[in-house]
C-alpha cells in the first residue's frame, strides 16, 4: 500500500467535520420539530419493549420519517465516519511505524457495518408496527450497543495513536537539539 500522506487526510477530515458542523445540527433541529429526540440510534442500549414505544411515540407519519431518513441521511453519515476514521488511523499506524496495528482500519469499518444493520433492524421494526418482530426488535439495541463501543474504541485508537506521534515527534526533536 501506498504510504499516506499529511494531504490525504483533507477530505475525509472536511467531509467528517463538514457533516458534524452542517448536517447533524439541522438534522437534530428537523428531529426536534417532528418530535423524534427520542432516537435508538443515540441510545446506548435499549430493549425490544423500548423499541416498540418509540415506535408507538412516533406515530405513523413519524416512523415514515424515521425509515426515510435511515434510507438517506444515515447512509452516508456512517461512510464520512467510517472514512474519516479508516484514513486517520491508517495515517497514525503508518507514521508511527506500528505494523502490529496495520489491520487496526478494520475496527471502524465495523462500526459502519454494524451502524447499518442497527438502522435496517430499527427501520424493519417502524416498518412493521404495530406487528411485533421479535428476533429483529431484540438484536437491534444490541447492535446499537456494539456500534457505539465499536465506534468508542475506533476514536480511543485514534486519539492514542496521535498521541503517540506527538510524542514521538517531540522526543525526535529533543534528541536533535
């Protein structure tokens, strides 16, 4: 593979940082305005019987919202993250010099799997209520659970492995001098 290069990580920090300053906020407001703040997807954990009363809180045209927008708006959020996250520790891993870590990319690539299949699960559930889908609406708050510490760890890597380069970076300078 190619080595990285400081330039490289332009885009996925602009798409990244892009989407969190004007995407998020106004998706949240339109949430807010439609009386969806309750969300599984910013949910730690929740139970099938949770599920089903956010669903029922919805209301009809609610839960049409809510699966449109797992169909748009969370389609590509998880590639900016999942982008922005797969470039940065292949970026630390490759100026750290840290081969032992060089399949590291993998952890955020699972997150955005495992974002996607929480939000088909939770989508299949809006879609089918008031019918109950019992092995769906158990599993989805587990995958939110395995998203969410997926994602945590993803950017625990990430901030050790800058941290480990400004380190390095100024143990290399105080040798020189």
């Amino acid at each position: 593979m190619k080595t990285l290069k400081w330039y490289h990580l332009l885009i996925p920090f602009l798409g990244f940082f892009g989407f969190i300053v004007l995407v998020l906020p106004k998706e949240s407001r339109e949430s807010a305005e439609l009386g969806l703040e309750m969300s599984p997807d910013t949910s730690f954990f929740y139970t099938e019987e949770e599920l089903y009363e956010i669903a029922l809180s919805y209301g009809e045209e609610g839960r049409r919202i809510y699966i449109e927008k797992r169909f748009s708006f969370d389609v590509i959020w998880p590639l900016a993250y999942g982008f922005f996250l797969v470039v940065f520790i292949q970026y630390g891993i490759e100026k750290g010099k840290m081969n032992r870590l060089k399949y590291a990319y993998l952890i955020p690539i699972g997150a955005v799997m495992l974002d996607y299949l929480e939000n088909m699960m939770t989508s299949i559930v809006m879609y089918r209520y008031p019918n109950q889908t019992i092995i769906i609406g158990d599993l989805a708050g587990v995958m939110t659970s395995l998203k969410w510490i997926t994602l945590s760890f993803a950017f625990l890597m990430l901030v050790a492995l800058f941290v480990r380069l400004a380190i390095q970076s100024f143990s290399k300078r105080r040798i020189e001098i």
